[in-house]
C-alpha cells in the first residue's frame, strides 16, 4: 500500500539506483572530456574514431532524452510546472538547441497516443533517430484530417517502416513523406495551404553595419518560386568560371584550348578553384543578378530573353484532374499539380508529362510556350494585365491559356490573357475562367 514500509523501501531504492545512475553519467561524461581535452595530441586514425563514437554517444543520448521526456509528460509534470509540452523540456534541458527540444517533445509527446507508439519505440531502440522520427510526424500531423484511423495507422506503420530502414537517408524520407501527403491530401486542402504560404511572401531590406552594405531578405511563397530560384543558383552560371584569356603558353599546358584538364592531364595546369576566386555565395549572387538583369533588358517592351529553365516531371492524369498529386523537379524538388499548372502557362518552367508507363508524352514547349509574335500581339490587345482594375503593364505579364493546354486548351490568341504575377496565382487558386476576343478579355469572377 502506499506509505507502507515496503513502498517506501522499493521508492527509496529506486531513487537510489537513478542518482548512483546519474552519478556514472556524470563521472564517465568527466573522463571522456578529460581524456579528450588535447584533441591535437590524437593520431588521425582516432580523430574519426573518435567523431564517430561521439556521434553515436549523441544519438543515444537523445534517444534517453525521449524516453525520460516521455515518461515526465505520461505523469503531467509539465502540467504541474504550469507549462507546455515543449516549454518544460526546454527549462529541464536548457542546452539543448530549440529544435532539438521541439522535436524531443514532439516525439515524447507522440507517445501518448498508442498509434504511434512503434515510432517511439523505434527511437527509444536507436533504430530511428530522433529528426527522422520527428519528420514522420510533421507528415502525419498534415494527412490525419484527410484519413481514417486504421488508414491513418497503416500510413504511420508505413512511414515508421521507411524511417528505420538505414538504405533511405532523409532525402529519401523527405520524398517518401511528401509523396504520401501529396496523395492524402485533396487538391482543395493543397490549394488551400498553398493560398496560405502565398500570404507569406515577402521581401524587405536590411542595412548591415553603418548602411554602406545591404541585404535583402527574401520569403518565398511557394514551391515552385522556390524550385525557380534554386535552378538559378544551381545553373551554369553559378558554376566557377573558366579563364577564356589565356596565353599561348597557358593554352597549351592546359590542353589546347584553354580549358584545364582537357586534352589529359597537365602538370602545373591551374584548376578552376585557382582561376575563379569567388566564393560559393558570390557566385550564387553573380548568377541571381545576371538573370535579374535579363529580365529588365528587354527592348520594345519585352524581354529578350527566357527565364530561368526548369524541368518539372509529373504524370498526364495528376495534371488533367483536381487530385492530389507532386511534380518533381531535375533537383530532387517537389511542385504540386496545381503550381505546375500555373507554371505551364508562360515560362521556360518545361513540364514532362508522362503516360500510364511512365513515357514522356510532352515536353510541351513548342506548342504550349507563347511565341515573340503572339506576346507582341497580345501587349497591344491587353495593354497590360487583362485583370478588372490592373494596371500593371503587358512587360511584367504573364500569358495564361485560359483553357489550360492539359485540357486541350490551343496556344493561340484567343486562348491567351496576359496577367501579372499576382492575379495569375490568383486566377489558378479560383480557377477563374474569361471570354477572350479581338476586343480584349472578360473574365468571368465569382
């Protein structure tokens, strides 16, 4: 019984065993800092032996850090202290880093609810680490509304099974995740968390220092501004420049032709880290400015050249239909349908539609992308965005098919309505439809 004799032997026995328990933490936590204090005096061999028994050391510890936070949260110690789930592992584990403790309490959390027991069973047993487990969960916390319990517990199974394999590292658990989101969740609940990232875009300007050096913070708004920008600085552009003034004689220690490595290997030949001294992030900025500028330089009121090229792989029926469905990009990026959608409209953002067996059908972009004729045609038409109460003009526009070419929609004039950027995201979220003319556009809003 409680407040027996033998209660309190067994309780103060216990409480004995955790403080001699603790007490060998912290003298074996002493040593190893004491033993390692001279890391210089290491042999290389024990240099990465030791980094990795360390990360191990690190993986285990999280993995206590889950198990003794599942247990506190399964007595209500956070309630009693007055705090949140995350806000008690925060002041119990104040060295943690913020996102660690967010994602130890949201896996100790997790626990209380027996369908996701095997996960946390998973971490406790150092098969999954804790971020892992921690990105199952974001997944399922996004799907559960859209599933049933026993579908919602085959998916968490499923999603557990993927994370304890060791072939997969978590690119491919991220795709695994957003595949079965993706798939879960209705075009509408899609659109509807699209519409809400969109409301977060933003740029603003901040000065560095004294003012003489300044930044720009920019916010993206959505998968596919994302994936753009990023084919931009993984493009060409951003990759280390070749020197093209060589002299002869550097010409020919390189290879002929002023290339180093071509032509076999050359001894002395500079390398391209010698020839482009940039840092990585300069030359991501040079390559973000250079099309930047493109885009401003057109003449007669148009650019002159394309926009930045990316490659968005997805199938006919995830385009055609109002289902749920992912595109995926040459960078291993994910656009949802109804984004690539809006991205087949007028843009050198090229989708590869595949058949049932997965064979490309259209490359879309001789028939699909506006020609330099029809935008001319189009800027005297519409003279700027076609959108009741616009007045951006026809240079910064779009030209959306207002039937969209997946459903049969033809890439000529009548089919085209010029939009900015703005109500071209918001004609595909309403899927505004217009009558189209020799006189102009007329849409219909609702």
């Amino acid at each position: 019984m409680k407040g027996s004799g033998g209660t309190e032997a067994v309780g103060g026995g216990a409480e004995s065993a955790a403080a001699a328990v603790v007490g060998d933490l912290a003298r074996a936590l002493e040593r190893s800092v004491t033993a390692l204090s001279s890391p210089a005096l290491l042999q290389e061999p024990e240099v990465s032996a030791v980094l990795g028994a360390l990360d191990q050391v690190a993986a285990r510890t999280h993995a206590l850090l889950v198990a003794v936070a599942r247990e506190g949260l399964a007595r209500g110690l956070h309630q009693e202290a007055g705090f949140s789930h995350v806000d008690w592992v925060r002041l119990v584990c104040p060295g943690l880093a913020s996102r660690t403790v967010v994602e130890i309490a949201m896996v100790a959390r997790a626990a209380q609810q027996g369908v996701h027991e095997p996960l946390v069973d998973a971490v406790q047993s150092g098969s999954v680490p804790v971020h892992r487990a921690a990105s199952v969960l974001r997944a399922l916390t996004r799907i559960r509304p859209a599933l049933g319990e026993s579908e919602y517990a085959e998916a968490s199974q499923l999603l557990t099974a993927a994370a304890s394999n060791e072939k997969f590292d978590d690119r491919d658990l991220a795709r695994i995740t957003g595949k079965l989101v993706a798939t879960c969740l209705s075009e509408k609940e899609q659109k509807d968390r699209a519409r809400a990232r969109h409301e977060l875009r933003d740029v603003h300007e901040s000065s560095l220092a004294d003012g003489s050096v300044r930044r720009f913070v920019l916010t993206v708004g959505s998968d596919a501004d994302y994936e753009a920008i990023r084919a931009v600085l993984r493009s060409p552009l951003a990759a280390p420049a070749r020197r093209e003034d060589s002299t002869p004689g550097e010409s020919a220690r390189q290879g002929g032709n002023g290339h180093p490595g071509e032509g076999g290997p050359q001894t002395g030949a500079p390398t391209l880290a010698e020839l482009d001294t940039r840092t990585g992030g300069q030359r991501c900025y040079d390559a973000f400015m250079s099309v930047f500028r493109r885009g401003v330089a057109g003449t007669q009121g148009q650019p002159t050249t394309p926009k930045a090229q990316v490659m968005v792989t997805i199938g006919l029926q995830e385009l055609r239909d109002a289902v749920g469905g992912v595109g995926h990009t040459v960078h291993e990026g994910a656009v949802p349908a109804h984004e690539v959608r809006q991205l087949a409209c007028d843009a050198d953002i090229i989708p590869a539609v595949l058949g049932e067996r997965g064979e490309i059908l259209d490359l879309g972009r001789a028939r699909r992308l506006v020609t330099p004729g029809q935008r001319r045609a189009l800027a005297h038409r519409d003279r700027g965005c076609s959108f009741p109460g616009c007045s951006v003009p026809a240079t910064w526009c779009d030209a959306h098919h207002v039937v969209h070419w997946a459903h049969g929609g033809h890439s000529d004039l009548g089919n085209y309505a010029l939009l900015c950027a703005r109500h071209h995201t918001w004609v595909h979220q309403h899927d505004a439809m217009a009558d189209v003319d020799a006189a102009g556009v007329r849409w219909k809003l609702r």
